[in-house]
C-alpha cells in the first residue's frame, strides 16, 4: 500500500517540477523548480520501485543504487548549468546580486 | 599606497598558506587506512553491480578493486578526518552519521518540494544572489555541502570561491528574506555544516 | 511470465504520466529563449527517461534493464557538464 503512495507523491511533484520549468521567468528559478522536483520526484519514485518489486535482494540494491547517483548527480549538473548561463551572459532578475559585485 | 604594505601583505599571505598546509597535512589519514576504505567502498559497489556471490567472483573482484584502490586512494578519502580507530569509524558512520544525514535530508527534500509546488501555483518570487561563509575546506566536504544546499528549500548554489583560509558560496535564494551575511548563512546551511564538519576537514 | 498489458498496475499509468510531463518539457526545449534554457529542458527529460527505464524493466520482469538505466543516468551527467563548459567557453569570446 505505502508504495503506491510514494508513487502518487513522487508523480505529482514531476508535473508540478514540469509546470514550474514553464512557468517561471528566468533560467535560475527554471533550475530550482528542475533540479527539487526531479529529483524528489525520482527518489521517491524509485523507492517505491524497491518496495513493489519481488525479486532477489541484488535488485533492490541495485536500485538503491540508482537513487544514490541521481542523488548526487542531479545537483552536480544544475550547479554546472547555473554556473555556465551566468558566464553566458543571462542577467538574473533579482534583488541584490553578489555574485556581479566580486566578478565585474 | 606605498610599497611596503603590499610586500606586507604578499609575504602575510605566503605564512598563513603554509601554515594552512601543515595543519592540513597533519590531519590527513594514513595510507592504509585511505587504501582499506577506498577498497570497501569499491567491494560492495562492485558486489552489489554484478548481483553474483559465488567465489571466484568475489576474488576477482576482490583484486581488481584493490588494484584500483591502490592508485585511486587519493581522489575519494583525502579530506577525511583523522580521529579514532579504522573500525570504530566505520561503525560510527554506519550507525551513527549517515542515518542522521540520511532522515535531515529526506524532511528537507519533501519540504523543499512542497514549497516549490506553492511557488509555482502563486508566483510569489523575490529572488537574489547572497554569499555565505563556510568553515569546510576540502573539495568532498565543500562539493556534499553543495549538493545539499541545492537540495534544501528555496536555494541553488551558484559558485564557489577558495581565498587563503576561508571558502564562500554564492548562493541563488528565491525569497530574500534577509540582507545580513551571517542571518543568511544561518538559515541556508542550517545544521548539515554541523554534521559535515564532525567528518570532513 | 511478461504480461501483455501495462496498465494493469498503477507503475504503468505512472510511465503514461511521465510520458505527458516529457510533452509539456518540450516546449521549453523548442521555444527557450536562450541556450541554456533548453539544456535545462534536456536534462530533465533525461532524468524522466531514465525512471521511465526503470519502471517498464520491473513491470516486464526483464532486470537487466536497470543497468541501462545507471548508464544512461552517467551518460546524462557527463553530456550535462560538456554543454555547461561549453556555454562557459562561448561567453568569454
């Protein structure tokens, strides 16, 4: 029972990630919404996944595994992203800017 | 500006790395304790990919991993803290550390995702770039304090610069709720630094 | 045993969810507005591909799929980091 409703969780914030990337102004607030919701939204989705399934215990670790490297790697890549668009050149909108302060 | 305070100034910079150096010398692990860990590390991954238990698999892989962990001992446990015995540390992160972490970021993780869900349905954005502060020095501790900042609610770190002594984070909040560096750096990095520094330098 | 219908369970609705979410991404991978926007896109339908991967191999019992999915998870983080270097390059011309 409790996997499908990590897996209903783990669907709603995908389509609230996906309405964010269309909805927001700017590329750094597309990569909040991007990087929270895809990632929570797999983990969970994935743990689920590891509940559901009736197989060898090498599996679900296996899975697991699968979990730990989006973990890691999916703030890794928006780090990179983020990084990059501002070397870009694309302006953010925002209030105060340190980062145009230390880098002119 | 005369001369003398920039010579000052270079030949100040010059002791504090050293000394830096050092200290950070010191506190760094043995090499066969780097070599043992790096090879559990691979085992188990190593085990838990090929999905097979039978006994020339495990010494196959047994010395392909330590041949690997003999020239790779540098890149993953550098930065680990030198304090207590190998398996007393083990066991401390087995049981102590990592369930920690592991439940923090899991409640951080649902909240930031239901924060973003009612930032997408009512827009109410304020978003700025600040720079925090943090006492980590060492690339693992700074890259997973990274990792868990942009997983935390409402921020996304942007970059990372290393002056002598002292790391800053710049950091993309999407609600400017303070202006101050230190009331900042407070509620972005919460209690995880606190956790990082028991086991990174 | 395969079975023939997937959406006998609720992961095969959740495969047709994610399938429509990737549909709404790409819009922004075909009209963003700049270069980086659409990296976002990218990466995301990625990410989505890649648990997509991972369902139908539990669904049809055929696991060995799951290892496809690290590959492509790794495959993703370094095409990631490659375009990001090159929106850095670009910008300092």
């Amino acid at each position: 029972m409790i996997e499908y409703l990590l897996l209903a969780f783990g669907e709603v914030v995908m389509i609230f990630g996906a309405l964010g990337i269309i909805r927001f102004p700017d590329v750094y607030t597309r990569l909040h919404a991007a990087t929270k919701c895809d990632t929570g939204g797999a983990m969970t989705i994935l743990l689920a996944l590891a509940l559901y399934i009736d197989a060898s215990v090498f599996i679900k670790l296996k899975l697991l595994v699968l979990t730990f490297l989006i973990a890691l790697i999916n703030p890794m890549i928006s780090h990179a992203i983020a990084k990059g668009a501002y070397k870009y050149g694309i302006k953010p909108e925002v209030v105060v800017d340190m980062y145009a302060w230390d880098n002119p | 500006m005369s001369r003398i305070p920039f010579y000052l100034k270079e030949r100040l910079e010059e002791v504090q790395k050293r000394v830096l150096y050092e200290s950070y010398e010191a506190q760094k692990l043995p090499v066969w304790e780097r070599i043992t860990l790096t090879w559990i590390v691979l085992f188990s991954f190593w085990i838990v990919i090929t999905a097979n238990t039978s006994l020339d698999n495990l010494i196959i892989g047994g010395i392909a991993t330590l041949i690997i962990a003999s020239f790779m001992r540098d890149m993953l446990m550098e930065d680990v803290r030198h304090k207590g015995h190998l398996i007393e540390k083990i066991i401390y992160f087995l049981l102590l550390y990592a369930p920690q972490y592991l439940i923090i970021m899991a409640f951080r993780l649902i909240e930031s995702n239901i924060k973003v869900a009612k930032n997408v349905i009512f827009m109410d954005i304020k978003p700025g770039i600040m720079k925090i502060r943090t006492d980590l020095h060492s690339d693992t501790g700074v890259t997973i304090l990274a990792n868990s900042i942009t997983l935390t609610p409402g921020t996304l770190t942007l970059d990372v610069s290393k002056k002598l002594g002292e790391t800053y984070l710049y950091v993309h909040w999407i609600y400017v709720e303070t202006l101050n560096r230190e009331k900042a750096g407070e509620k972005i990095k919460g209690d995880i630094e606190e956790w990082l520094k028991k086991i990174f330098w | 045993m395969v079975e023939e219908n997937l959406l006998v369970t609720p992961f095969g609705w959740g495969v047709l969810v994610l399938i429509f979410t990737s549909i709404l991404l790409t819009y922004r991978v075909l009209f963003g507005p700049t270069l980086a926007d659409r990296i976002v896109g990218l990466n995301t339908i990625t990410t989505k591909m890649v648990i997509m991967i991972a369902i139908l191999s539990v669904i049809s019992k055929q696991y060995f799929l799951i290892d496809l999915a690290v590959v492509l998870l790794m495959v993703n983080a370094v095409g990631g980091l490659i375009l990001s270097k090159y929106l850095e390059r670009r910008g300092k011309r």
